[in-house]
C-alpha cells in the first residue's frame, strides 16, 4: 500500500499541486489537507550535502528535459539478504526555469 502511495499518488500530488489546481499556498483550503498530511508523517527536510552519496553515471540534458542516471543496489524481493546493482533514472521537465515534472523507474517487486 505505502508503496503504491510512493509511486502513483505522490507523484500526481506534485503535479496537481504545481499547477495550483488546489489552490494557492496561503488561502489553506484544500492545500492545507496536503500540508497537514505531510507533516503529520513526521519527515524533516535533509540539508544539502556538500558531495553526493550516489554516484553519477550520465547527466543528458535536451530542450525542456534533464535525465541523471545513477548506480543503485537494490535487494532482491524474492531474496532480501541478496543484492543487484542496476541503473536509477530520473528524469524532469522544466518550465520557466524550474521543475514541472519528474519521473523515476520502479523497482523489482515481488
């Protein structure tokens, strides 16, 4: 379930929420339930760092659109002591000159 959240609602919030289609940050209104969730998970933002923890294979950047790949070691669903190593993708859109849309890939499920 927390998975499914992950991968298919976050990212729809972050988009209907970019767009203002709740409404502006400071009315509350239906942003405000966004917000109250959020901080009821109990996450604090992380500072930035001054290197970055994931090694970088290939920045590619076209027109509105920027891909990172990155190494990653999953476990295996099937074999959780185990590992692969694999390739993480993502990928956003910019839109006057800041992020609009982003996209990742899904790991190996069960």
């Amino acid at each position: 379930m927390l998975l499914a959240f992950g991968l298919f609602i976050v990212p729809l919030l972050i988009w209907v929420v970019g767009r203002g289609v709740l409404g502006p940050f400071e009315d509350g209104g239906p942003f405000a339930l966004l917000v109250d969730f959020f901080n009821g998970l109990g996450m604090k933002p992380k500072p930035i760092p001054e290197r970055l923890s994931t090694p970088v294979v290939q920045v590619i950047a076209e027109g509105d659109y920027v891909v990172v790949v990155t190494v990653a070691k999953m476990p295996i669903p099937s074999e959780p002591s185990k590992t692969y190593t694999t390739s993480w993708f993502d990928l956003w859109r910019f839109k006057d000159g800041k992020a609009d849309e982003h996209w990742d890939n899904a790991p190996l499920m069960k």
